[in-house]
C-alpha cells in the first residue's frame, strides 16, 4: 500500500506541481489510527517538507495542513451529481 501511496504522490506532483507540494496520502488514514503513519511522514521527510526531527505535533500540524490543503484544492463540499 505504501508504494502505491508513494507513487500516486509522485504522478500528482508531476501533473499538478504546487509550492509547497501536496501530498495526497495525506488522505489515508493509518489502520486503527486517526492520522498518517510513519509511511506519510518519511517521503515527507525526504522531500523536505518536514523536518527529520519534527516533533509529534509538528508532524500532525503537517499532517493536518495537508488535508486542508488537499480538500481546497479539489474541493470538500458536498456531492456533485
């Protein structure tokens, strides 16, 4: 699942680049957990986008911001018919 995830956040940032980057796993909620797991922070890391030490709270504001941003960019309304 992580590959996938890795891979779907790597064509979106080909197809749609933003500043600073979404990262669309951001959506995937760790199983039997109420945030991203260490799958969505590490590639965070890597692209710099977190800091390596960031702290649990920095790590779930990140986690947090992105949702946001992800449900503005595409939009959180309700249903389209």
């Amino acid at each position: 699942m992580g590959y996938l995830l890795g891979l779907i956040v790597e064509r979106d940032r080909e197809i749609a680049p933003s500043d600073p980057p979404l990262m669309l796993s951001a959506l995937v909620n760790y199983l039997g957990a109420n945030d991203a797991g260490a799958g969505f922070y590490q590639p965070a890391k890597e692209l710099r986008l977190l800091p390596v030490s960031a702290s649990a709270d920095e790590k779930l504001g990140f986690w947090a911001g992105q949702v946001k941003r992800i449900h503005a960019r595409h939009g959180a309304g309700p249903a389209r018919a």
